[in-house]
C-alpha cells in the first residue's frame, strides 16, 4: 500500500471498517505518522455518534430505511409529552429542595450521595512500567472514558479496551506511542457500557500483549 493511501485510511481504521491485514498495516504506518495518530483521535466524537445510532436503531430496521409520514407528528408528540415531564420533574425538585433545606445539612449530604461521579482508576505495570489514568463518566448511551498513558518504551501502536462484567469486550481508543517519551499522552473515547457495568480496562498493544490493567473498585 502506498502512502498516500494509508493517510486516506485514517477514517476507515477509526470507524473499524477495514479488515483484519489491512487494519495490521495501517497500524504500522500509524507508529512512524503523528499526524495520521493525532487524526485517529480526532474521529471519537464521529465514533461515539455512530454508536449511539446503532445502539438507538433496532435490529429489524434496514440502515437506510426513510422516515415515514406521520414520523414528524409522532417526534412533536413525544418533545411534548417530554416537556410536560420536564416541567413535573421541575416542580417536584423545588419541592424537595424545600424539605431538604427545612430538615438541615446531614439530609443535604445524604441526598447528593447518589449522583452520579465520574469513576477514576491508576495503576502502574511493574514489568512493563506503564502508567495509566482512566477516568469514565456515565451517560445515557454508554460512558465517556478519558485516558492519561505514561509509556517510555515506544514507539507502538496500543489500545484501551474495557472488559464488561459479561466478559464482552470493547476498543474504545487507539493511538501510537510515540519514542522514548516519558510524557503523559490523553486520548479520549466511548463504551456502549455504563461504568457500573465495566469490571476491568486494559491497555494492550496491537499484538495483544497487555501493559497495564485498571480495576475499579
């Protein structure tokens, strides 16, 4: 493969579109191009709505089936009923506020114990001296996940991957380590798993031999 042509794969191999030997290849080019890296990066956000597309589309619905005549109705109808539910859940937090606020501080703390908090995990490789920093928030869709690798030992091509509690596994970034630089490197990516169903991360490299393992507590 040309050059040229590996820098036209940066989408494809983002997307996780290209086969399994072509997909190898690029990630060689990947080590050895910072620009083609910083741009693989750059397709998280495109990844991430892909994802919640797939995720919202059920199975039994063709990707490029077109909306029907009444679907503009029916989404008018349902913001509506949204609104009216917003305005109710409004109502009953003012409310709340009021109790919790007549009742003291001790109830003020308890009732924010249960919000939702970003979930933060460290962990440092003794073998292979690799430090990592994943902190994961929760969304509707999945978890948004921010990764920090410290890796001196580039350059290489390596991956976060979670492990949900099911077994399943997912890649949520990729990037090329650059070498010998002992600098941080912060990558971000999405799961179609929420943080409470991920039971452990992994930074592999491309030949799957593994880093570093986070488990959060």
């Amino acid at each position: 493969m040309r050059s040229l042509e590996r820098h036209r794969d940066v989408g494809a191999y983002a997307l996780g579109v290209l086969d399994e030997a072509e997909a190898f290849r690029f990630e060689d080019h990947l080590m050895e191009c910072p620009r083609c890296a910083a741009e693989v990066t750059e397709f998280g956000p495109t990844t991430r709505q892909l994802m919640l597309y797939r995720r919202a589309t059920p199975r039994t619905v063709h990707p490029f089936a077109g909306p029907g005549p009444r679907l503009l109705d029916r989404l008018l109808a349902e913001v509506a009923a949204r609104h009216r539910a917003a305005k109710r859940r409004l109502l009953y937090a003012v409310a709340a506020s009021l109790v919790v606020a007549l009742a003291g501080p001790a109830i003020a703390m308890t009732a924010g114990a249960g919000e939702d908090r970003p979930v933060q995990v460290t962990a440092t490789d003794e073998k292979s001296g690799v430090w990592a920093q994943v902190t994961t928030e929760n969304e509707v869709w999945g978890s948004e996940v921010e990764l920090k690798v410290k890796d001196a030992a580039g350059p290489r091509a390596c991956h976060l991957v979670v492990i949900g509690r099911d077994g399943s596994e997912q890649t949520v970034t990729s990037w090329s380590a650059p070498h010998h630089d002992a600098r941080p490197n912060t990558m971000k990516g999405a799961a179609a798993l929420h943080p409470d169903e991920i039971a452990r991360y992994e930074v592999r490299t491309k030949q799957g031999e593994l880093l570093v393992g986070l488990e959060p507590r």
